[in-house]
C-alpha cells in the first residue's frame, strides 16, 4: 500500500518513552545487573490527538511490565514485546535501545486509521490502513473526515488490534487510498466507500467493485483498486482522465447522479439517472 496523508496530526506524531532503572547516583555497571521494574518510566512526549482510552490502554500495559536486568540480554525484546501488544501501536515502528545512564529508550507510532466501518446505518470501529481494528475513542474531528464503510450483512469484526478478514474491507482499504488522493487532489467531498449494487456479495476470491459516494448522494463508480490488478479494467490513470474529462464539463459533478468510470467506456447520468451525453475525449 502506498504511502497517504490521511486527515489528522495523530498520524505522524511520535512518542518518547524512557524507563528508568538507576536510582540516586547508584554505579552503572551494578545498577544495570540488578533487577529494576520496567513500571518506572518516564513518557517524554504522547502522540496529539491520542484519544484517552488509547493512553488508558498503554498505562495498563505498563503497569503489567515485569522486573528485569539491563544486562539480560532479552530487555530489548522484552520492552518490544510489551509495547507491541497495545492494539494501537504499529509493532514494525518500535525501536528500542539503552539510554544511559536512565535505561531503556523506546520510539513508536500510532497505527493509522483508514476507514471507519458502518453497522446498519451506524458508525462502528475504525481500522487501521494495515487492516487491523483499532480500540475505540478517536476524537470526533478526526474520526469525521475518515471514510466510511458498509459491512456486509453476517460479515463479524475481530477485537481490538486483530486484522479482518473480509473479502469487502480488504479490498476497501486499497481503495480508500485511491479515493483520499481523490479527494486531496480534486476537492470532491467522497464520505463514503460501497460495494457496487447488484454485485453478488459472495464471490470468493475476487474482491467486489466500489462506489465513492459524494456528500449529496452522487455516485463514482471507480471499481477495483489497482492494486487487484482487474485486467478487464480501465487503469488507475484512465479513470483518473475520464474523471478529469467529466469535471470541465460538470464542476463538482453538479447535475449527475452516477460516473461510470470502470466500464469499458465512460458513462454518465443525470438526477434522474438518465444516460446523458458523454463529453468530448471520454474514453
């Protein structure tokens, strides 16, 4: 998955994380060997935005640490380890190495959220751009720019820091990244990711197609991520000219209700999802 700067500074932020071992003026070498509670820590700086439940989560894993030497060669793994089993830090971001003369020096980022699912009309959990489930509690100034996501019907969510499995989210994940670029680069106001109507939901093996629907109900019919590699379909850069083409003639997509823009030919249709003419080099 490509690279995305998704709305919100929770993304890019870093926390700092000291655990100290050494009391007083206690020698190094003496204070190392001995064995010191991880649960004495200093947090030098948490991610913006960290929602308060995410921070409760991290404290009570710290509290759970063990005792141990500085010099046992399994600390560093140990203090990974412990970090990487809080559901909303990303485990391939934590770094780990001695600070003397304090202890342990750890780094991380949080995982970034991609798409919040939808349950029968209401807002559900949010996963992370890797797939995994993220705990509860994004702040809603965030949480409101993230793009939505149906599940489908039967379709279960695993807890908190465990990946889906879904045939549908999967593919929704490669094609949220398509569709926030979408919407930085063209203005659009995409809220929403849905499966294609009349697409049977269950075809295993092959990921559904997608609308991007717009605030006011209008239609991208963008299909599948370019990612799936669909070799009856247009390319990621030939949806993204048909669409360009579409924007000279209808500002914003003002007056149509459906772009079609995966079929072997671009469509377009009015408010009362009428074909209408297609504009000039729409291919």
């Amino acid at each position: 998955m490509q690279k995305l700067l998704l709305p919100g500074v929770l993304l890019g932020a870093v926390l700092v994380m000291v655990w100290a071992y050494w009391v007083g003026r206690e020698p190094g070498l003496e204070a190392a060997a001995r064995d010191r509670s991880l649960q004495h820590y200093r947090i030098d700086r948490y991610p913006e935005l960290l929602p308060q439940a995410w921070k409760e989560e991290l404290l009570a894993r710290l509290e759970q640490a063990p005792d141990l030497s500085l010099l046992d060669p399994k600390a560093l793994e140990v203090a990974r380890e412990l970090l990487a089993s809080v559901s909303w830090i990303q485990p391939e971001s934590i770094q780990v190495s001695l600070q003397l003369p304090e202890g342990l020096k750890l780094r991380y980022r949080p995982r970034s959220p991609l798409i919040q699912i939808s349950v029968q009309g209401h807002r559900g959990p949010v996963l992370a751009a890797d797939g995994t489930v993220l705990p509860p509690g994004l702040p809603a100034a965030l949480a409101d720019t993230i793009l939505l996501v149906p599940l489908d019907p039967g379709d279960q969510l695993p807890e908190a820091g465990r990946q889906v499995a879904s045939p549908l989210l999967q593919e929704a994940l490669e094609v949220a990244v398509e569709a926030y670029a979408l919407r930085r680069k063209s203005g659009l106001p995409i809220r929403r990711l849905e499966r294609q109507p009349g697409y049977p939901a269950n075809s295993p093996g092959v990921p559904p197609p997608f609308c991007l629907v717009l605030e006011d109900g209008t239609e991208i019919w963008w299909g599948r991520s370019e990612a799936a590699q669909d070799p009856f379909a247009p390319s990621l850069e030939q949806k993204i000219a048909r669409l360009v083409t579409t924007l000279r003639r209808y500002p914003d997509l003002l007056g149509l209700r459906r772009v079609v823009l995966d079929q072997p030919i671009l469509k377009l249709f009015d408010s009362r999802n009428q074909p209408i003419a297609v504009p000039e080099a729409g291919f």
